[in-house]
C-alpha cells in the first residue's frame, strides 16, 4: 500500500546524506527509522484514505524539475496545516521526454496500471492533445500547469482543466502596447508547432481590434539552426515594419535574440515584444542572452507578492540547494504549488466517494489495444465537480476557475535593462494600460506617456517610429494625374529625351512634405498615362490602382470622399473643403426703385405705422394745451399730426411741445429715426457702389424647377454629386478647363456650374467681374494624398502635412499656383441686402412703450378730472361718452379777429376794469357772443388790434381763476384781451392757483 510514509522512506533511502549519516553514525540512523515506523502505525490507524494522482512531465527540462519540486512542497505544506484531512495524495511519477508519444504512453501506464484518480501534466500543449482524449475516455482529470495553446480550448473536454493562463489571455495586453505606442503595422514570429500557432488567430483579432495590420508572419522551426534563423531575420530585415511580436519558448528564443542581435537588428529602429512564454523564464535565461535582448518589452502575469510567497520562495531554494538544483523559480513553479494544493482540496471534498473508488473494467476482447484497455474511474464525475468549484488565495493570485479555465489576472509589462527586468506598467481588463494598480482611470489609457520610461533597442529612450524604408528596397511609386486643363494643380509634360516634368500646386506640397518628415523617403512621380501620352482612366482608376498594390501612393488634386476611402487611406486635407455653384453676373436693371431697396417692406410698412402713430400721440398730449400749434379745424389738426410726424424724418419740425410727457416720448422717437435714417443712407450707399451685378441664379432648387442645364468638371465627383440633387443626367455637361467653362457660359449652354472650392478660387482669378458663386457651400474634406490602406506612411505625412499648412510655405505655393483669390472672393452674393425688420424690433419696442404709457397716464388725468360729473349726471352710457368727446376735444383756441375800435358792451365798463387794467385794458367775453364786437367793446376799452379768445374749460376754473363767488355769476366761455394788464393778472392768478399746472396764458 503506497502512502506519504513510503514516499519518505524512498526519499531517506536515496539520499546520499542519510546514506552518509547512517555510516558514520548508525544509532542516530536507527533511531531516526523507529520515528519513521511509529508515524507508518499513527497513519495505519488513524485510516487514511490515499488518492493516487498520476504526474507526467518533461523531467529532462527546467520547467519539469521545477513543478516536481514544487509540488513536493505544496504537499508538505499542506498536510502539515490540514492534518485534519482524512485523504492524501500519493504522486506517481512519469517523465514524458518532451516525446508526444512518450506522454501518451506514460499516461496509458498509470491509467491502466495504477489506477490513477487524476493527472497532473504533461508538459507540452501538443502532448496534451492527445492525453486530453485518454482523459476524457477513462473520465480522469487531466490537469496541466504548463500547456497554453488557446487551440486546447476548442477539445471542450469536460475532464480538462487548466491551472495556468491560455495564451490567448495576453494579446489584448499586446495589441494595447502597439496601439499606445501608434504602430499601425507589426510582423509575427512564432514557432512552427501547435504551441505557436495557437495564439495566431486570438493575435490577429486583437491588433485588428485595434486596427493594427499584420504585415508579415514568420514561421520558425522548433529544431531551427541558425542559419535559418538568420535566413528568416534577413526576411524581416528587408520589410516597412520594424515591429515584432515573438512567441517561442527557450531555447529557441533564447538562440532567435542572439541572433538578431548578430545581425544588428536590436539597433534603435527596432522594437521588439515577447510574450509570457519567453517572459516568464526571463530570470533563468544566460546572461549573455538578456544582454542581447536588451530593450524588448514583455508581458507576463502579475503575481502578488505575499508574505506566502516569500515564504515558499525561501524553502524552494533551500531544497534546491541540498539537491544541487539549477532550476531558478518561475512562475511555473507557483502554478504547480496552486495546481497540486487544488487537487488536494477537490479529493478531500469528495472523501466518501474515495474510500470506494474503483475502475470499472470493460469488456475486454481479444482484438482490443492497450489505448483501450482500461477502465473507467468511479469518482471522476464527483472530483472534476469538485475542482470547478474550488478557489482560494494561491502563490500566483487568486485561485479559481472558469469554465475550466484559470482566471485571467493582470498582466505586467517589463522592459529588459541589463541583466533584469524592470516594469514600465500594467495592464488590466478594466482600465487597460496604467502606471501602477489600483489606480483610478476615468477612460482606457492607450498613451505612451502612461508608461514609465523605456530604454528600447540601440539605448533610445524614446520610441521607434515602427517602420523604414529599407535601402534594398525601390523607391516610392508614387502615381500622378495627367489632365488637360486646370494644370495648376497638377502639369505632367515630357522632355524631349522621353523624361517627364512634373510640376504644380499639389506636387510643391508633396514635396515640402517629404522634406519635412523626420527621416528621408526616396519617391518617384509616375504618370498615369498612355502611350500616346493622354490619360489613361479616371481619378477612380487610380484610386483602385493603389488598392490593388500597383502604385505606393497618388499625389494630386484627389478629393477624399466616403467611397474612396472604402479602399485606401487619405491623408488629412490641404485644401479648402466644399462643393459650390458658379454662376454669371446680370446687371441690375431694376434702378428706378433702388432705393426701396435698403429696407425690407416689412420694414417700410413698420416705419409708416410708426410715424403715424407718434403724430396721433403727440396731438393726444398736446392738442388740449393752450398757446399750442396742435388746435384749429378738424383738416388742420390731421395735417398737423402727419406733418409734424413725418417732419422728424429730417429733424425739420418747427412746433412747440408743451407737454412734458410728449418731450419724453420725442426723445426716444428722435434716436429711433437717427438710428433708422443712417442705416438707411449706409446700406443705399452700400448698393449703389458695390452692389451693380446680381448672380443669375440664387439657389439649386431654381435649377431643377426650371430644368436647365448645369456644367461640372470631367472626371469629377461632383456629376455624382449633382445626381444625388436630382440632376437629369442630359442636363449635365462636362468641361475640362476654365476657357471650356467660359465657353460654355458664354454660349447660354449651361445656366450654372458646380465645383470644389479650389477649381472655383482658380476660375474667378480669371474671370472675376463675370461670374460669382452662390448659394450653399456643401462640405467635402477637401484634397488629400493617396496610400494603401494601413500603410504607415498615412500618420506621419499627415503629421508633417499639418506643419507645412501651418507655415508660411504653403501660403507661398499658393500664391506661385493659384494667385491671390481673395479680392474675388469677397464678391461672393449674399441672398439679401435689405435691412429687416428685426434689426430694430427693441427700438421700435422702446418707444412704442413709452408712447403708450404716457398717454394712458395723460387719459388717466383727463378722466379723474371728469370723475364729479360721470357720477352724478343721470344719463345714459351713449350720451355719456358723447360728452366725454366733447370734453376732451375741447381746446384752448386762439383765433385772430380785427377789432376796429373800443365799445360798449352789455355787461358793462366796471366788469372790464375790475378785470384789467393798463394799456390795453384786459377784456372778458362769450366766445359764442365774440362775432359781435360791439358788444365785446362794451366790456372795456379795446383802443385796436386783435383779440385772443381763451376756453375756461369749467365753471370751477372761472370762479378760482376770476374770484368770483358762484360759477352761475360768470358765462360759461369768456374771452380776454392779450394786450391788457387784465390779461396778465388774469395769467399770473391763474398761475397762483395752480389749475392743472396752469391755465395755459
């Protein structure tokens, strides 16, 4: 029966120290046996229960060493702190020799012959493969801690667990490395087996994710030489890309880097990434392999360091002393550790099912093979329950699984400096790159800055750009338009030794590009023409002729639009953006009314009203008061409010205001008409010396409603443009030069045409007093430089294009090809040039106002006067309003009458003296009695001249103002003589009294 006490007894019996101790002193020997027989009996009695685990691994390598000895210690370990447990695991030990039939054999021995409950193992994905099925079929367990491929996955294998991470879990780490460093193009380098290939297709959706192009990939075998691995380099060494994903275990790896370096591609163009299969033994690699591949970048998973770990840390190196190990502890290791203390928690849950385990044999027959002939385990279904539902605090992190899979922690990325390693950042699922964990992102960083700093290949502590052009490799194709007109954009002609000149706008900037990038680009210019030396296909052609990889670029005047973009990339634009129409000038022949034209008829009609409406206001405030100019006959006063409204126009008013609240009103009335009256001169000047032409046409939809005929350049979007507007595709026509456009205008054979803003600039430099543009600007991006799609070249030209825009250069280029437009420009027609209505809507609001205030404060007065008689008059609400009128029109008149001498007057001399006296003697009499001047002369001495006649407008004003004691003594209407000292006494007591602020004199 095997148990951990035999295991130590095995273990003292091949040790050369105990064999030593035994010799040289044999009692301690046999005191040390009797210890170990009195554990044996504990252990008999106490009924453990074994549980045979199988182990196959590569005992020939690092990694096999390392994860025997582990697990040894995980066993110890465990036991001590859980002696509790009633099961134990008893390991049975197979080395596989990295042979994959080697491990499936050794696999089929402990099936068959021992009776395994579990297997932990193998070593390699592609022995593991195979196992997997032998598992499945015996419904045992198969546990591995060293096979990644992600391609394992795809077995689906409910008896398959793996306790360490899938290869497949670091490429989102590594695509996130190549987008923050802006590499739009790597090349992959892998090892031609199944370990290698299995992280290929997860890669390559990753980086495309990213959208990052995979330029090349290199397979290398897993026995290579080096001269094949120098012939492969020399591959790499003459592509665009210089960046390299490398995923291969040692040694090849560890050969591959001392190659490179060899060969001089660990230089400072060069960028270099690992994944975890070379990073995780970078501890255990030869110095003089790290120091040739210093400056890479790596991810491996990140291990928390606990007090746990550096605990196990300690007691591994110890053992690995006394067995006079090599093999440094990896991350290997800490996976077994976790893999074997798993299994020894998973078999203890399901004790009961193990004190029964059995293998139940098949029928066996005399045809059937050894890979048959082995039973089915009892507790598989229970135990692989049981582990799936296993998690705890490992070495490597936290333990646990799922769907059979270990979970996904972390990943570090390291740079190699020196002999070690340093770590530049993390990467998590959740944040993506960062500085340092637990730190708090509110967006997924993909910047370089994130990192911490980096010395890369060739000690450059800045990053390679992530491509060159190769010495070895031909000069830029760069393909250029052949065009008949409009060659200021671009000119291809031909030398008379069959050479060709290129030249113009585009290819100046071209050129300043080129020479402002930061490293040189050889190129040649191409022209897409025949032998006949015409062009041969359209803007599109050449587009498409790049796609398929002919040509290396397009410089010209190449508009980037959504359907060309669908096959290669574009540059960021240099030149204005936009489709617009072009169009004749036509004399304005419509003068005799121009000047209508300042203002809206909104505004006209606004402007009426206004002026009106001030004249009504101010009679309502003025034609009550006495000494006014508003009084007279009906006609006069309605004369009088439309002169004096219409007057102000031109500040020509000559009327006294007497009322203050019209004084107001007038005050903001006059900074409505100066504000009104200049606009008006401004914008009349305006279109008498500016405006002489009008476009033809104003807007697109005019031409479709009418049908007419519209021009468009050859070749150009612009017809696909115009059919979307629903064009009829036999009204458009095409011209290829500005004299063709000309030409057409001039003929009547087109109504307008559309262009880019470039073409239209171009035009109008030449024909500038004939033709205009209006309507819309419809938005394109403008013109922009042609590549294949994912080429690297895209992001810095663009990045040098924006620094060529930005300086002087390009306004000198412009100015050498296209002239100075901007006089032409800024004839461009605005649809309106009248002033609305809008444009003074709050003046006209302020002093509406205003207006109406003051006069419902003027009416308020007037009817709180009126209040004694509205009470207590019985009559009716007709006749009382008919009153009010007539109250309220009543007015202070002054009429002008000769008087030829002084008379006698019925109410007597006395009265007049009593009244005034002085010069003229002041004279009060009826206004209905005022036709008859005798009687007016009996009143008081009237010596000449004339009379003025004033209102008392009530009995009340009479008897204050005269002191008299009822109102029934005096005439209800009196008149008084102007010239007399009567009249100014008269004045001067009315002014005492206060009546209303005064009677008016």
């Amino acid at each position: 029966m095997s148990s951990p006490f035999m295991h130590i007894m095995i273990f003292f019996n091949n040790s050369a120290d105990v064999k030593r101790a035994s010799t040289s002193c044999p009692s301690s020997f046999h005191l040390l046996y009797f210890h170990l027989m009195l554990l044996w009996l504990i252990e008999n009695t106490l009924a453990v229960v074994p549980v045979r685990v199988g182990v196959v691994l590569d005992m020939n390598t690092n990694v096999g060493k390392m994860g025997m000895a582990s697990m040894n210690i995980a066993l110890a370990d465990f036991y001590t702190a859980n002696q509790q447990f009633q099961t134990r695991l008893v390991l049975s030990t197979r080395n596989s020799n990295g042979d994959v039939i080697s491990a499936a054999a050794e696999v089929v021995d402990l099936l068959k012959n021992e009776e395994v409950e579990a297997i932990i193992g193998p070593s390699t994905s592609m022995e593991a493969y195979f196992v997997i099925y032998l598992g499945q079929k015996a419904h045992v367990p198969i546990i591995s801690f060293t096979a990644t491929s992600p391609s394992l996955t795809s077995i689906q294998s409910s008896y398959f667990f793996r306790t360490v991470l899938s290869d497949s879990d670091q490429v989102s780490a590594i695509s996130s490395i190549v987008e923050a460093f802006g590499w739009r193009e790597v090349a992959l380098v892998y090892v031609d087996n199944q370990f290698g290939q299995g992280i290929v297709p997860f890669l390559g959706e990753a980086l495309e994710e990213k959208d990052v192009n995979i330029a090349y990939r290199s397979i290398i075998p897993s026995s290579a030489t080096s001269d094949e691995i120098a012939a492969e380099l020399y591959k790499l060494m003459s592509m665009q890309t210089r960046v390299f994903i490398v995923h291969m275990v040692n040694p090849l790896g560890s050969s591959f880097f001392m190659e490179a370096n060899r060969l001089g591609m660990m230089s400072e163009e060069y960028a270099w990434i690992i994944t975890d299969a070379l990073t995780n033994p970078l501890n255990s690699l030869n110095p003089n392999v790290m120091e040739c591949m210093e400056g890479v970048l790596g991810v491996r998973p990140y291990v928390p360091r606990t007090p746990k770990l550096e605990q196990f840390q300690e007691h591994y190196k110890k053992q690995l002393f006394l067995n006079n190990g090599t093999s440094e502890l990896t991350i290997f290791g800490l996976w077994a550790y976790d893999t074997i203390t798993a299994v020894a928690i998973a078999a203890e849950n399901v004790v009961e099912s193990m004190k029964n385990a059995t293998f139940l044999m098949p029928n066996s027959s005399s045809d059937v093979t050894d890979l048959e002939n082995f039973g089915v385990s009892s507790v598989g279904l229970d135990l692989i329950r049981a582990l799936s539902n296993t998690s705890f605090q490992g070495l490597a992190g936290t333990f646990g699984f799922t769907s059979q899979e270990l979970q996904s922690p972390p990943y570090e990325v390291v740079n190699i400096v020196g002999p070690g390693v340093r770590v530049v950042g993390y990467w998590t699922e959740e944040d993506g790159i960062v500085r340092e964990l637990g730190t708090t992102k509110t967006q997924v960083s993909t910047s370089e800055s994130t990192f911490k700093s980096i010395l890369w290949p060739g000690d450059r502590t800045s990053p390679p750009k992530g491509w060159v052009l190769p010495v070895n490799e031909k000069k830029l194709r760069v393909l250029v338009p052949v065009k008949d007109g409009f060659s200021e954009f671009v000119d291809v002609s031909w030398n008379l030794d069959n050479s060709t000149k290129v030249q113009g706008f585009c290819i100046d900037v071209f050129d300043e590009v080129i020479k402002a990038l930061p490293y040189g680009v050889p190129f040649e210019y191409i022209p897409y023409a025949t032998e006949n030396r015409t062009s041969a296909g359209t803007y599109d052609d050449m587009v498409y002729q790049v796609h398929l990889q002919k040509y290396d670029a397009v410089v010209g005047d190449f508009t980037i639009i959504a359907n060309r973009s669908r096959f290669v990339d574009f540059t960021l634009p240099y030149t204005d953006s936009g489709v617009s129409m072009l169009v004749q000038y036509v004399s304005n022949n419509d003068k005799a009314w121009l000047f209508l034209k300042p203002l809206t008829w909104q505004l006209w009609l606004t402007s009426f009203c206004s002026f009106v409406t001030i004249g009504i206001v101010i009679w309502i405030l003025e034609h009550r008061e006495p000494q006014t100019d508003f009084k007279g006959t009906l006609r006069h006063q309605v004369g009088m409010i439309m002169w004096y409204s219409f007057s102000t126009m031109v500040f020509s008013q000559r009327e006294n205001i007497r009322s203050n609240f019209a004084r107001i009103i007038m005050i903001f009335w006059f900074f409505v008409v100066l504000i009104l009256t200049q606009s008006y001169t401004a914008n009349l000047a305006s279109l008498l010396t500016v405006q002489q032409l009008q476009p033809s046409v104003t807007d697109i939809q005019t031409l479709i409603k009418t049908n007419a005929n519209v021009g468009y350049q050859e070749g150009s979007f612009v017809m696909g443009f115009l059919l979307n507007k629903n064009f009829s595709r036999s009204r458009l026509l095409q011209y290829k030069s500005p004299d063709e456009l000309h030409e057409l205008f001039m003929n009547s054979s087109i109504a307008a045409a559309f262009d880019e803003l470039p073409y239209i600039k171009l035009f109008l430099l030449k024909y500038c007093s004939q033709y205009t543009m209006a309507g819309p600007i419809y938005k394109t991006d403008g013109f922009g430089f042609v590549f294949p799609t994912g080429s690297p070249l895209v992001s810095d030209i663009s990045k040098a294009l924006l620094n060529v825009t930005e300086s002087d250069t390009m306004f000198q280029i412009e100015k050498k090809w296209l002239g100075d437009s901007s006089s032409c420009l800024a004839n461009t027609f605005s649809p309106s040039n009248s002033l609305g209505l809008e444009s003074f809507m709050g003046l006209f609001a302020i002093v509406g106002t205003t207006a109406a205030s003051f006069v419902a404060v003027h009416l308020t007065i007037f009817f709180y006067g009126q209040r004694y008689w509205l009470l207590n008059e019985d009559l009716s609400v007709w006749n009382k309003m008919r009153k009010l009128y007539q109250k309220f029109i009543e007015r202070y008149r002054i009429t002008s009458e000769s008087t030829p001498a002084p008379a006698q007057g019925r109410y007597g001399r006395s009265n007049a003296s009593s009244i005034g006296s002085g010069r003229g003697g002041g004279v009060v009499v009826p206004i209905d009695e005022s036709k008859t001047v005798p009687e007016a002369q009996d009143m008081g001495n009237l010596a000449y001249g004339r009379t003025k006649e004033i209102e008392l407008v009530t009995e009340e004003w009479s008897e204050r103002i005269l002191g008299v004691e009822t109102a029934s003594a005096w005439p209800k209407n009196i008149s008084v003589n102007a010239a007399g000292g009567g009249g100014d006494r008269l004045r001067k007591g009315c002014r005492r009294r206060r009546v209303f602020g005064s009677c008016g004199f």
